[in-house]
C-alpha cells in the first residue's frame, strides 16, 4: 500500500512511490516533460520518442556549394602538373633518341627562365625580393653555384645507376613521378600535400632517367632540366594564378596543347588518350563534383564528439 498525497494545484490526491519517492501523476497533473538525460528515471518505455528529440539536428552547416567554372579554374592546377610530367618525359625520349641536343636544351631551358623570372617579378612587383632582401645579382649568383655543381657532379650522376637494370629504373622513375603528382601542392590543405617530397620525388626521378643518356651533358641538361620544370615553374604558375587569372588561364591552355603536341609525336594514341584525360579532369570531373554536391547529407547536433582546438603542444615537451 502506497501513502497518497495531494495534489497542490487541486484537490486530488495521487499516490507516491516507495521506492522512488516520486508522486505518480494524477489525472488532473500535466504530463510529465521528457528530458534527454540518461542520469534520471522518467515515466517513459525505453523505447520512447518525443517529437522534440532531433530538434538540434542540423544538416550541411558547413558544406562549401561549389561553382561550376570555379571548379574548372582549380583544375588548371592539376592539368599544368600532368602537362609538365608530359613534357618531361618527352623532351626525356628525344635526348634519348638523339633528336634533341643537350646544348639546344639548356640553351631554350635558360631563355625561359630568365622571361619567367622577369614576368615573376612583373607580376610580383618586387614584393617578394623586398620581404626576403634578396636582390637579382644574388638570384644571379645562386643559379650559377647551381649550374656549376651540377654540371661538376654530372659525370657522378650519370654513372650512379649503373649496376642497376634498366627496366628496374624505368620503374622506380615512373612511381616516382606518380608519388610527385599525388603529394604536389594544388592549393588544398590536406595532410597529403608536401610539396619538398613532391620535388624531392621528381628530381630523384630525373636524375634516374637521366642516367640512362648517352653522355654526362645529357644528364646535366636533363637534371637542370627537371629543375626548370618541377621547381621554377610552379612557383610562376602560382604567382600567375593568384594574380592575373586571365594570363593564368591562356598558359594552362598553351601548356596543355604543347604537352599535346610533343606527345602526338611520339605516339598518337598517347596524344589521344592524354588529351581525353586532360578534357576529363578539366571539365567531366568538376560536373561529376558539382552533381554530387546534391547528395550530400553531412548531419550535426549535440551528439558529435568534441574538439579540442587548444594548442596542447605546451603539454607534449
């Protein structure tokens, strides 16, 4: 038998419970408010739904709504860096035939550093040099030193493969071009972007090629080579992107259809297939993104796990 107790808002009484010490509503009380905590007992099943348990949920508060040809334009990235590799391996072959000579290669190579170093600093307007305090006679001396021990160490470079097969260093050159694609930086803040092992990766790769070439001067072409192409060129790729999207745009198209051009040489099936690839990435994979940005369905509420966003750096010394 249960004590009863009466009701302070009538004249009813309800009976309490001994085992909770809670009084059981009578049929003049309110019903009683579900609450979402575990660490209660309430009159409910435990299977019980109250119509407001998802009213925190929320739904794609931080999706990032994509543009078509704002896609496309980051693409360009990608496009040049295929185009490069392109264009390394193709200037690789004719050296490799014999229908390019070292002499024409450094000679063309160090005109268009010196009209990208000019356009780079035109388009920069002197800003980066004023922040570092270099000047273009430092710049100058640099690319000397560079120059004069690689042409010093070309003979080592081109002996330094030797006891190794060739099919076993046109192996190792390929993934390590792939392994520069993959970890390139195209602008994303990813734990995947290094951009020193993407470089490190590509020079690694030409210096393997490069040792498979007739004479020392053929590497030391090849390697300054790799240098121009991994190195210099995306950092004037990047001042152009950040600064003159039009120029931008007009050299990615220019790159690609040189890539192109080289490889038709070659091989017109491999033109073929690199510029269906090229057309792919440029505009089929944007359109597959930007159809697939509907499906999305990212859900958030207070059941997400929490963030630490303190620097605890301080704890781990």
């Amino acid at each position: 038998m249960s004590p009863v107790l009466q009701s302070p808002n009538s004249g009813h009484y309800s009976s309490l419970s001994w085992g909770t010490g809670r009084p059981t509503p009578g049929p003049m009380d309110p019903p009683p408010e579900w609450k979402k905590v575990l660490y209660e007992r309430q009159p409910f099943p435990d299977n019980y739904v109250d119509s407001r348990f998802l009213e925190e949920l929320r739904k794609n508060i931080y999706v990032r709504q994509y543009h078509y040809w704002a896609v496309v334009f980051e693409a360009g990235g990608v496009i040049q860096q295929l185009c490069s590799v392109c264009i390394f391996s193709v200037i690789w072959w004719y050296m490799d035939q014999d229908l390019l000579s070292p002499q024409k290669l450094c000679g063309v190579g160090l005109t268009f550093t010196l009209l990208g170093y000019l356009l780079f600093d035109t388009v920069d307007r002197g800003q980066g040099r004023r922040g570092s305090g270099r000047t273009c006679w430092a710049d100058l001396k640099s690319a000397f030193v560079f120059a004069a021990f690689t042409y010093g160490f070309s003979p080592v470079l081109k002996t330094l493969t030797e006891s190794i097969s060739t099919d076993t260093i046109y192996a190792m050159s390929v993934l390590m071009l792939l392994g520069h694609l993959v970890f390139f930086d195209y602008g994303a803040n990813a734990a995947v972007v290094s951009s020193t092992l993407s470089i490190n990766m590509a020079i690694f790769a030409s210096v393997c090629l490069a040792s498979r070439l007739p004479r020392s001067l053929h590497a030391f072409a090849m390697v300054t080579f790799a240098i121009q192409i991994f190195a210099l060129w995306p950092s004037l790729q990047k001042k152009l992107r950040a600064n003159t999207p039009r120029t931008y745009i007009c050299v990615t198209v220019l790159f690609a259809v040189f890539a192109v051009a080289g490889l038709l040489s070659i091989s017109s099936v491999g033109a073929v297939l690199f510029s269906l690839l090229l057309l792919s990435i440029a505009f089929l994979c944007p359109f597959c993104l930007i159809r697939l940005q509907l499906f999305k369905d990212n859900i958030h509420g207070p059941w997400d796990e929490a963030e630490i966003k303190e620097d605890l750096s301080r704890f781990l010394d």
